[in-house]
C-alpha cells in the first residue's frame, strides 16, 4: 500500500531524482516533473510518473497527497541570458504558480525547497533556523523571497507549507546541466582526487556536508508529521569538515593523489556550517558520513 502520491517539481534534476528515487524505494508514489530529462535520468527514473515542468500539465497531474517544489535555475542570470529583475521575477512567479497548483490538487502539504544562500558569506553565525538571513545574490534573494511568499500563503491562504534549507550537498548521479552548472565542492575535489592532484582554494573553510541519499528519509518524517516543527527547516547533516580534512579523506581513497593549496588561496569566509534547533525531528536519520560516502564517487577511477 502506497503512503501517498508525491509530485516533485525538479525532478530530473540532481536533488529531486534522488527524492524521487528514495522515496518511491519507502513507498510514495512519486509524480516527477521537469522541463527536460537526460538519458541517464530517465534510465533511473522511469518507472514513476513524469510530466512536462508546465503549470497547466502539474494541474492535470492530480490529486496528489504532497508536492514538494524544488524546481530553481541556480545559475547566475547572466548565464542564463536574463537580467537580475527577470530572474527574480521568474523564480517567483514560478513558485506562485506551483503554488496554485498545490492548492487546486488539494495536497496535504506543500514543501518549498529553499538553500543556504540565504545567507552571505559574511553571516556571523550560528547558521540555524534563527538566524535572520542576509544575502543579496540573485538565488539567494530568491530563495529568501519564495521563503516569505510560503509563509503568507500559509498564514493568508491556509496551505500547509513549510520551507527547507538545504546547505552542502554531495551524492552520485551529480552532473552539471544548464540551470546548474556548478557541481559541488566535494564531487570536484573527488575529480581532482581521481587525476591525481588537489588543489584547494580554502583549505580551513569548514562545512556541512549532506549525503543526498539521506534526504528521502528527512523528507518522509516531514510530510507524514501532523505538522511541520516550524516555517523554515534546516535540514542538513550533523557532520562538518575543512576542505583540508575532505581533500584528506580523497587522498586515502587515491593513495597517489597530492593535496595542495593553490597560489594566493584567501583566507576562509566568515560564515560558519547550516545547523538546526530540529535536529531531533530526523533523529531516525542515519546520516552518512563522508568517509562511508567517497568510494561511491569513484565513478571516474573506474573502482
């Protein structure tokens, strides 16, 4: 017995597949939709139900228990041919739309997928759910306007919505595409690693890291609660590391890799790794650690 139908705007892309996935493997039945869907994605993803990333096609997809809207160009608009005031206007209108559409499927609870880019790089800390975000980049600017949007839909138009934060994300599967063309800071230095040489640009920077995988779970515990425990959750791993002791970790698994500090690397910014007042709320969560995690990033050294 299916524990509810789930669309996941997004879903081909790295995080939403991996929601996707993960959830259908603990009994939802997911709905994904996207604007487009790689080979590989497809391969993994196509037995569950996909849709075209239109508000007119995620209407007709439902009723559905939950949505979970993840869908976001974390591109810079200039790499995406827009001006900052499109870009803008484009992500939000994209989750108003979504929005609507939540509400007309009359789904049991709307999750908006939020980052810690809501925050600078020069946020004092500590990074938990109090902290009052401050950043001024165009996705993070986002992110903090889709986060108040949420909370007034919640407020003025009785949607049970909760927004989630995510902060350093690493997993398989990750590739770069149009609408993300960074992959993270660990799967680089994983390629790094498996040529041979690393080179790190703040070696004493310290960050969260969560094994992607682990969000289904996260994600079960928070549609099924009688209710979200507040209007933003953090939902990050307990486990920080330096780039230093990651680029350790890869060296290890490389044994012939060589770890150095690039020419005039700048110190480490100020803020500090995400963490959450809700850490027990996925106390059932086993989180992976890095050093469990680096042999399924091997892909490249073909072991």
């Amino acid at each position: 017995m299916t524990r509810g139908s789930v669309l996941i705007t997004g879903g081909g892309g790295f995080v939403g597949s991996h929601l996707a996935e993960g959830l259908g493997a603990l009994g939802f039945e997911p709905v994904i939709a996207d604007r487009s869907f790689d080979g590989e994605t497809l391969r993994r993803l196509g037995r569950f139900r996909r849709i075209d990333m239109t508000v007119e096609d995620l209407a007709s997809a439902g009723p559905v228990d939950f949505m979970i809207h993840g869908a976001a160009t974390t591109a810079r608009p200039e790499e995406v041919g827009l001006t900052v005031a499109d870009y803008l206007q484009g992500e939000l209108q994209l989750l108003f739309d979504t929005a609507a559409a939540a509400e007309l499927m009359g789904v049991r609870r709307f999750v908006q997928i939020s980052s810690m880019a809501v925050f600078s790089a020069r946020h004092p800390g500590p990074l938990d759910e109090a902290a009052v975000p401050d950043a001024t980049i165009p996705y993070g600017t986002a992110k903090r306007m889709g986060e108040a949007a949420t909370a007034c839909l919640v407020a003025e138009a009785g949607l049970d919505a909760v927004s989630v934060r995510f902060g350093n994300l690493y997993g398989p599967h990750e590739v770069s595409r149009p609408t993300r063309p960074r992959t993270s800071l660990l799967r680089r230095i994983a390629d790094m690693a498996a040529d041979g040489r690393i080179v790190l640009d703040t070696p004493d920077m310290v960050r969260e890291w969560t094994w992607v995988p682990d969000l289904a779970p996260c994600f079960a515990a928070l549609l099924e609660a009688p209710a979200p425990p507040g209007p933003v959750i953090h939902m990050c791993a307990p486990h920080a590391y330096s780039d230093r002791a990651l680029a350790d970790v890869m060296r290890r698994r490389w044994q012939a890799a060589t770890v150095e500090t690039a020419a005039g690397a700048a110190p480490a910014p100020v803020r500090r790794p995400m963490a959450s007042r809700h850490a027990a709320f996925f106390r059932d969560v086993a989180w992976t650690r890095a050093e469990e995690a680096v042999g399924r990033l091997a892909e490249r050294a073909g072991s």
